[in-house]
C-alpha cells in the first residue's frame, strides 16, 4: 500500500500564514451559577449544545479567496473568525435592509419520539 503524503497539503494550507509569535485568545470566564452549569453540561457527543454563540462550521470557497483572507488577517493580526464574521454582518445587514428583519427560528424543547413516529 502507498504512503500518503499530505506535506504538499500542509504546506499550502499554512504557506500564507505569517506570524512571528503564537497568539492565543484568553477570555477570563464569568462565574456561574448552578444553572450555568446544567447548561454547558447539555452536550451531544461532546459537542456543544445549540444555544451555544459560537458555533463551529465547515463551507466550500474559492482557493484565491481563502489566500487573501488568510493574508489579510496575518498582516492585520486578527482572527480569521474575525473576519468571517465582519463578512456575515455585511451580508445579512444588506439583506435586511431590502428583505427586513431575518427572524430565528423557535427552538423546540422536549420533543415526544412516540408521537414523531405514531408509537402509541
């Protein structure tokens, strides 16, 4: 069986990130109280849960794109989510002001599986 080489893929990946020295974002975390905790602890296989405010995602962009956004954020020292989610606002700002409001939708709780599948 061949060896695979994923070196040419990691190269590319990281060949436009320039930094002299790791950064790393601390937030201080605010204190919790009981309930606090009951709600990080609702998890799905160690992910999240969906009331999170981050949440994590994966899409598809055009490689130049992806270099100069890269680019950009280590010459100016920010994040890349940063960006992303400056490039978001932009958008849905646009498409509500000749759309309107974008309205979330209602999360249900609790939910019956009998009653999804007609058990009785």
């Amino acid at each position: 069986m061949a060896k695979k080489n994923f070196e040419k893929g990691l190269e590319k990946l990281f060949s436009n990130v320039q930094s002299t020295e790791p950064t790393e974002e601390k937030e201080e975390a605010p204190v919790k109280d009981d309930s606090a905790a009951d709600e990080q602890n609702n998890t799905r296989r160690g992910r999240p849960a969906l009331h999170n405010k981050v949440i994590r995602f994966c899409t598809m962009a055009d490689d130049d794109k992806v270099t100069k956004i890269r680019t950009i954020a280590a010459r100016e020292g920010i994040a890349i989510k940063d960006l992303m989610n400056l490039a978001f606002d932009k958008i849905i700002n646009e498409y509500e002001k000749k759309y309107g409001t974008v309205r979330l939708p209602k999360v249900k709780k609790g939910g019956d599986v009998s009653k999804v599948f007609d058990l009785s």
